[in-house]
C-alpha cells in the first residue's frame, strides 16, 4: 500500500510538472528593442493580415479572426457554429536586454452572445504562434539593418516603454525619414486618435519634430 502511495504521488508530480510545461506560452526574446517599437510592427503585420484589433494597450494587443472549422470540440454536447472566433492575445515585457513578446490563443464559440463559450487552444496553434514571432524578429532585425539610429549592437533603453504608440507609428516614421528626418531615439510618439486617423509627432535629431497624419490610406504632413 506504502508503494502504491508512493507510485501515485510520483506520477501526480510527473503530471503536474508536464502541465506547467504545456501551459508555458510561446515567447522570444527580441533582443536591443524598444517595447513600442516592437508594439508597432507586431500591430502593423497583423493589420496588414486582415486580424481585426479588439484591444491595444501599453503592453498587450488582442485581435481576433474567423475560423470557418471550430479548432476544439466546443462544449459537450453542442453543435458547433458556423463559423467560430480565434482570439491571440500578445504581450509585451520591456527587459534590459530587449524585448520579452509572448503569444496566447484562444478559441470563442458564439462569440458576444449569452452563450459565449471560450476554451485556452495555445497548444494547438503552438507551432504557428513559434512561427510568428520568429517572424515578428526577423522583422526587428531588418527594421535594426534599415535605421541609422539603432545600430544593431546597441541596447534600446526601456525609458520611452510608457510613450503612446499609434497603429500606424512605423509608417509615420518611414514617412519622416523620406522628408529627411533623422530620427532620435523618441522616435513617433501619439499626439491624439480617433476611429479614422491618428497624429504623431515625429522626432528628429537633425530638425524639428515633423507632425505626421496616418489613416488606412497613408501618412501626409500635418502642419
């Protein structure tokens, strides 16, 4: 009985140790990044995948796509919907080092409604979730070989992690850099928003700041 005991405590803990392991979200550490540089390329690439954005915070983005096929078997009993609702959920940890970015999916069934239903289905889009912040690094890197302010050998200092960032931040400081800006390390900071367009205020190191207007139809100047 003492044996048997002792069997079972030890798969209890086996199995305890897999869950903590199962339940440890994909990550990557984006090395010498800023958070909200970081922030606004990961916004940019899923914007531009057509995932619709449900919420943005200082350190957190939440968007949400259709799945014409329920990824999980859904609630017992239940006959799946026509289509139901994949929701990633990414976060973002400004460290010394860089940029710690991790990834959590989850899948609704009858999504707004009374009887929404919602299951954790990180594990079943592991790979995928990996994949992509493979990507988003790659794209931090290329971001880090195109400007001439972030040497790749230099660590971005997390004191600007709490400057507002727009959706549309990158292409305001493309947009600068074409008009001859040469960007400090502030970078586009978010001067207000609405539904439709956002105004950034561009630093430069070589002149004043450039005032920015981004929408889904492009940046301009804004005077």
């Amino acid at each position: 009985m003492q044996a048997l005991s002792l069997l079972l405590l030890a798969l209890s803990l086996t199995a305890s140790s897999a869950t903590r392991a199962a339940s440890t979200d994909p990550n990557v550490l984006i090395a010498h990044s800023a958070l909200p540089r970081v922030k606004a390329l990961a916004l940019d690439t899923a914007l531009a995948r057509g995932w619709t954005l449900i919420e943005s915070t200082a350190d957190r983005i939440v968007f949400e796509t259709p799945l014409e096929q329920p990824a999980s078997a859904g609630p017992p009993g239940a006959e799946p919907p026509e289509t139901t609702q994949l929701r990633i959920r990414t976060d973002f940890e400004q460290l010394s080092s860089g940029t710690r970015v991790s990834i959590q999916a989850e899948e609704r069934w009858w999504s707004g409604s009374a009887h929404e239903w919602r299951t954790d289905v990180t594990h079943l889009y592991r790979a995928n979730l990996q994949d992509a912040l493979r990507s988003l690094e790659q794209r931090w890197q290329r971001f880090l070989q195109t400007s001439p302010i972030f040497p790749q050998a230099t660590v971005i200092e997390p004191r600007f992690s709490d400057t507002p960032v727009g959706l549309w931040a990158y292409y305001a400081e493309r947009y600068a850099r074409a008009a001859g800006c040469n960007l400090d390390a502030r970078g586009a900071t978010l001067v207000n928003s609405n539904r439709r367009e956002e105004l950034h205020r561009v630093f430069c190191d070589n002149q004043d700041p450039v005032m920015v207007r981004c929408d889904n139809q492009g940046c301009r100047r804004s005077r």
